[in-house]
C-alpha cells in the first residue's frame, strides 16, 4: 500500500507539473485578459529616433565628464564690435603717432602753428618712452657702447628730478605724465646716436650736432609740459632743467 501511495504522489506531480524534467518545472503562460468582452491587443511601439537613442545612451557626465548629460548648445560670439587688443591693454597707436609727430616737427613746438587736442596731451602712455630708450641702448650698442644701465638710471634720475620740479610749479602732475613727456623727447638724442653710427662726433661738428639735439629735445619737452599743464609763463623756466638732463644724455651717446 505504501508502495501504490509513492506511485500515485509520482503520478500526480509528473502529470499536475505540466511537464516537470529533472526537477525543473515550464512556466505557465497566461492568457490575454480581456476587458468589456473584447480582447485587449498590444502592439509593439515605434523605436525611437537616432538622436535620441543617441542622448538615451549618452554617460551621465556628458562628452568628457564636465557637464551633465545631454547636449549642451554652443553659442557663437561676435567680435566684430569689441576694441583691438592694444587698446584693451592701453597702447594707442594714433597716439603714439601723434606725440612723435609733435617732438619731431618743428611747427608744433618752436612756429607754434599746430595744436594737438588735449587727450593727446592728458594720455601718458608708457610703451612709447619704453621703446624709445630701448632704441637708443641698441643704436650704442651697435657703435660698441654698452649703455643700458646709465641710460636707465640717467632717465630714472631725470624723472624724479622733473616730477618734483613740475609739482612744484603747477598744480600736480602725475610722475607717468612726465616720464611719457621725457621719453617722447628723447627722441632728437635717438637721432644724435644715429648720426654717430656713421660719422664720427668727438670733434667740432659732433658739438654742434650733439648741442642741437639738446636744444631741440629740451624744447619740445617744454612745450608738452606748458600746453598739458597751462603754464603759459613757464616755459622758459622749465626749459632750463631740461637742458641738462638731455645734455646729460647726449655726453652718454657721444662719449
């Protein structure tokens, strides 16, 4: 009896499982539920377009890790309206030009027939003088003088000197104004250091050239310094200090 009670649980759970195999057992399938007496159909949906299935896809830290996911629009700049890049880090070239023009050309300084208007006067731009004394160093340098440590500490001794002078015969004046009015008029001593390039100056003529360099350069200098500064009774005052430090440069460049 217990052996036909074995057979029988054998029977029952081989034939209940629904074709159980080595202890593994096929699930049942389900049959579609309907609802309202109609069959509920279910049809596949459409895939997705590329570009999202693209950004689906996309990590989590984006392209390279910086932003998050998803594409992120890149907006185009327009640079047609800002400034150019000298005059964003303060160098003028109309004004440079202007200056040079106004040491070089005797009408403005000594005929006094033409003016600059007074932004050119009241800006006191640096990389003019800057080139300017660079110049000069390398015109000697090429006549076989190294002169770059006295032209710098002659301009810097100048510079101070002037500063002092100039506040204390006007209202005030920055000491960038008066170094970009000296090395503006350094240039007749560039000219001087040319001339010594090709003809010798330790003579007669090397005086004379050299004494007009000066003169010249001392005389644009006070011109700038009495237009920008209003110092109408001056001139001749401020003239004389002038003078000497351009004579100073000259004895450098001949000598």
């Amino acid at each position: 009896m217990e052996q036909q009670w074995h057979d029988s649980s054998f029977d029952a759970a081989g034939g209940s499982g629904g074709g159980q195999q080595g202890g593994y057992t096929q699930p049942q399938q389900r049959a579609p539920s309907s609802q309202g007496g109609q069959q509920q159909m279910f049809t596949p949906s459409a895939p997705p377009p590329p570009q999202q299935q693209q950004q689906q896809h996309a990590p989590a830290g984006g392209m390279f890790g910086f932003m998050g996911g998803g594409s992120v629009p890149v907006e185009s700049e327009d640079y047609s309206s800002e400034p150019p890049l000298l005059n964003e880090i303060g160098i003028d070239l109309e004004h440079i030009r202007k200056k040079t023009q106004t040491v070089l050309d005797p009408r403005y300084f000594l005929l006094e027939k033409l003016h600059l208007g007074q932004e050119y006067y009241e800006d006191a731009d640096l990389a003019g003088p800057l080139v300017i004394n660079i110049l000069l160093g390398t015109i000697l340098m090429l006549s076989g003088a190294m002169r770059f440590s006295a032209i710098y500490g002659l301009a810097l001794f100048c510079c101070i000197g002037m500063y002092v002078l100039m506040n204390m015969m006007s209202n005030g004046v920055k000491l960038s104004k008066v170094v970009s009015v000296l090395g503006y008029s350094l240039l007749p001593i560039v000219g001087l250091a040319t001339v010594d390039l090709i003809l010798p100056l330790q003579n007669l003529f090397g005086f004379l050239v050299g004494a007009f360099a000066v003169v010249w350069s001392a005389l644009a200098a006070s011109y700038i310094f009495e237009t920008s500064l209003k110092m109408n009774e001056k001139r001749w005052l401020v003239a004389y200090p002038l003078l000497l430090c351009y004579a100073a440069f000259a004895l450098i460049t001949v000598f």
